[in-house]
C-alpha cells in the first residue's frame, strides 16, 4: 500500500460529484483509491493486474489535484511523456507573506493574464496553489515553462519572460510535429 497526502480543501474535487472523478481515475489506472476526510489517498500499487508504472502515473495525477489542477487536466499525467513538477515558492520568496503574495501575484499576473500566456505558449498546465507553483507538460515543453516560472520567481521583468517565451515558439512547434530536437 502507498499512500498520498492532499489537502483537504482538495479531497471533494478529487471525488468528484457523486464519486465520479474517482470512479474514473480508478477506471483509467486499474488501480482502487481509498480517500478519506483529512487528505490521505489510500492504494495498492501490487493490487492483481496493475502495471506498476500507473502506480506512479496516479500519484502524480493525485498529487497534481492535491495541488490545484481540475481532474480533466491532471489525467494528462496518465499520457507517456508528461510530467508533474512543483516548485514551492518559499524558496524564491522566504517566509514572509507579504513576499509570498507578490510572488504568487507575479506568476498569476493581471486577471491571469502570465499564467494564460506561459500555458498558450508552453502547452503546459499552470497552477499556483497555497505556497506551490505547479506544472504538468512533456518533455519539450515542461523545461521552457520551468524557467519562464524562474525567471518570474528571480524577478525578471514579465516583459523579459514574454519575450524567451516567444523566442521558444520555433523549437515548441517542431517538438509538437514529431521531429527530435
């Protein structure tokens, strides 16, 4: 048995209504959650039958919900060549809340506007939850979003960060036709 911890905020979003949402995560990894009210998701990775690499796939599908993502974008991680990483943004801003907020402010940007152009550039997930900054994307794209976000953290202007994202446009299109960098 292994088992993941959420938050508890986030434990309804991972049912879903009427259990849905665990019904169908169930259904697509072949492997049985046992969640409970505090946060702690419950599995058999060696349960009969279950590849052992959709043991991990639904750990970070979980831990992805965990961290903010709506459940149709989280199963994206049960795709091969997709991947979840999480920076915690305490390291860029210390402990102060003050800091935190404008951090956590820096990366949504305006109405969400940093967020909305590092997805529609990168083709990756973006979620800023509690102290967390999130992303799930593939192999191409997930390092391009990573340091745009470090850029952000570092505090680069947003203009700077625009401006490598457009400048990794060419090498994100050729990925996404197939052909190895």
């Amino acid at each position: 048995m292994r088992s993941v911890r959420i938050p508890s905020d986030r434990v309804g979003t991972l049912i879903g209504k009427n259990g849905e949402t665990k019904k169908m995560l169930e259904k697509m990894s072949g492997i049985r959650l046992g969640i409970d009210t505090e946060g702690e998701v419950l599995f058999n990775e060696e349960a009969k039958g279950a590849d052992p690499l959709m043991a991990l796939k639904i750990m970070d599908v979980i831990k992805a919900v965990g961290r903010g993502f709506n459940p149709d974008k989280a199963i994206r991680l049960f795709e091969d060549d997709e991947y979840f990483e999480t920076f915690d943004l305490k390291d860029a801003a210390g402990d102060k809340p003050n800091q935190l907020g404008r951090v956590r402010g820096r990366l949504i940007g305006a109405g969400g506007k940093t967020r909305q152009i590092i997805e529609d550039l990168t083709g990756c997930y973006m979620s800023v939850y509690g102290n967390t900054v999130s992303l799930i994307g593939n192999s191409v794209s997930l390092p391009v979003a990573k340091h745009a976000v470090e850029l952000i953290l570092n505090g680069s202007e947003h203009a700077t960060v625009y401006h490598y994202l457009e400048s990794q446009r060419p090498r994100l299109r050729i990925a996404e036709m197939g052909f190895d960098l």
